[in-house]
C-alpha cells in the first residue's frame, strides 16, 4: 500500500506546496511502513526528478499526452486515479492549490474513497479506516473526521506542513493513460497568469493593505515592503471591489485563503469575512490609525498609527537591516 502524492508542476518546475505533500505523505508512509509515489503531467528536467526523490518519492510516474499541455481537471483526475488503482494506493494526498482543489473531489469519486480537504495534521489509520484532526471555524475549533473507506483522498493545506527532505531513490517511469473525450471535454480557452512575482497561496510573507490606503496611488510602499521581504502583495475585498487591485490579490472568505508564516495588514479594519481567508497564518501584523479595530484582536503584533509614517519607516528599517546583514 503505497501513497500516491499528485505533483503539480508550473511550467516544468515543482514548487513548495508539491514538497510539503511529499514531506507529509512521507511522515505518514513512515507510520504504515510503506513507501510515497508521485505523479505528474509532463516531462520535466532530471533535476526536477531529483528534487521530488529528495522529499521522499521512491517511483515518479510521469504522465506526458500531447492533449494534456495544459491543465484540464477532469483529464487529471483520470490520470491520477489511474495511477493510484496501477499502484494500489490506498491514501492519495493533493496539495491545496487551485488545481488540487479542481482534481481532489474528482480522483475521489472515480476511487469510490473518502476526502478530507484542508487538513493540517498527519492522517493516522484506525482499525476500519482513518482518522485525522482539522482546524475548523477560523481556527476556533479543532474537528475530528474519521471513515471507514479503505481509500482517502487527503487536500493538504499550504504552510500547513514543514518541508523535511527524506532521499529517496526517485525511480521515474513513463505511463501509459489514455485521456477519454469525456476528459477533455472541458477545455481552457485563455490562462490569465497573476501579475505577482510570487504566488498567494505559496507565500511565506504576505504584504496586504485595505481602503486604508485611500487610492491605488498610494500602493507604492505596499509593493515596495513586499518585494524587501520577498513577499506577495494582497488586498481586502472592497480594495478589489472597487478595481484599486486586481481580484487575484483579493484574500479573505470569498477570496482566496491563505496560511502564510507572517502576513502584514496595513489599513484593514478585519471584518470577519476578511479574518476567515486569513486567520490561519502564522504571525499577524497589524497597522491601523483605528485602535478599536477588530483585527488587532486577532493581531500577534498591532501598531497604531497612520499607515502613511507607519510602512515608510519600516521599509527604512528593513533596508538597514539587510544593508547590516
């Protein structure tokens, strides 16, 4: 019973939430005694191979069709399910990412197993099935979910585990799958790539900033801090709203979620909406004129002040810092 780990390729590179799934899928390989497989779709360079055998895949099967350049969810989701009854996986763990969230409920269904999406800690195998725990309610509750299936399909959130390297041989081989035309009937007409130099739902640090900022002018600083710390950029949803910033930037409960290690609001109140997208993250820096504002409930740090003398002087801080460093 092996565990089969889907990794998602961009353009031919494996990015971090692909290694997190590994790193977890190996934790919990190691609790069964048994071994990770990794899937992808399209060929990619030997040191890309290499990179998924460092994070623990003993076999890499590399699905490469002519139709399948570009992702198309349904066509995916045969091909790892394929895999995974080739291999007799019995737990298939998907990173969180838009494409995993397309593919995950999908490769369920064609397996006739259970999923657990957004989970954040190791799945354990009980006498009948598998258990595994899940924060819940913005990380008010803790929740407890359990199946009696012998297959689970497992959507990891991103941040939400430690990378940790685990050499592995990375055997790699061809697979034959023959995408139907059910498959590939939905097809994507144009891919909009987003803007930032570094994806939201891979951030470490996350620069964020609300109608505090009273125009898209003003946004200078915002970008400026981020690309000092390596961050990505996000916004509040009346930011988006009113076209300040583009909606891929828009976090929160109708927006996109994000667990980053450290994200920075900059002149937003926190309502609770904007909290549910965000409250996951690790440290959460808060910088508002308004002392009563929800967020710095939520805060870990809170400075109050005018966001204008506030970002400025942190944007010098870091420079001396890493002038210094």
């Amino acid at each position: 019973m092996a565990i089969l780990v889907f990794a998602e390729n961009v353009n031919g590179v494996f990015k971090k939430p692909t290694f997190e799934a590994l790193s977890y899928a190996t934790a919990i390989a190691k609790n069964l005694g048994t071994e990770v497989h990794a899937v992808c779709f399209g060929k990619v360079s030997d040191d890309q191979y290499k990179s998924l055998a460092s994070y623990g895949a003993s076999k890499i099967f590399v699905i490469n069709h002519s139709s399948l350049s570009q992702f198309i969810g349904p066509a995916y989701a045969s091909g790892i399910a394929a895999v995974a009854k080739q291999t007799q996986a019995q737990i298939i763990v998907i990173p969180q990412t838009y494409n995993g969230r397309a593919v995950a409920p999908r490769v369920a269904v064609k397996l006739d197993a259970s999923m657990f999406s957004g989970v954040t800690s190791l799945v354990t195998k009980s006498s009948n099935g598998f258990e595994v725990q899940r924060s819940a309610y913005s990380l008010k509750a803790i929740e407890n979910l359990s199946t009696n299936r012998d297959k689970l399909v497992i959507t990891l959130k991103s941040n939400a585990y430690k990378l940790e390297k685990n050499e592995a041989s990375g055997i790699v081989e061809n697979f034959a799958f023959e995408p139907s035309a059910k498959d590939l009937a939905l097809q994507p007409k144009q891919v909009i790539k987003a803007s930032s130099k570094i994806s939201l739902t891979e951030a470490d640090i996350v620069v964020s900033a609300g109608r505090g900022l009273k125009g898209p002018e003003n946004w200078g600083m915002v970008e400026e801090l981020a690309d000092l710390l390596g961050a990505a950029t996000a916004c509040s949803k009346p930011v988006a709203d009113v076209h300040w910033r583009p909606h891929h930037e828009h976090v929160g409960q109708t927006g996109i979620q994000i667990s980053p290690n450290l994200y920075i609001a900059i002149g937003i109140s926190g309502a609770i909406q904007h909290l549910a997208g965000v409250s996951a993250s690790k440290n959460i820096v808060v910088v508002n004129s308004d002392a009563e504002a929800p967020f710095f409930k939520a805060a870990d740090i809170g400075i109050v002040g005018d966001a204008f003398q506030v970002v400025p002087a942190l944007i010098e801080s870091v420079k001396k810092y890493k002038t210094s460093h």
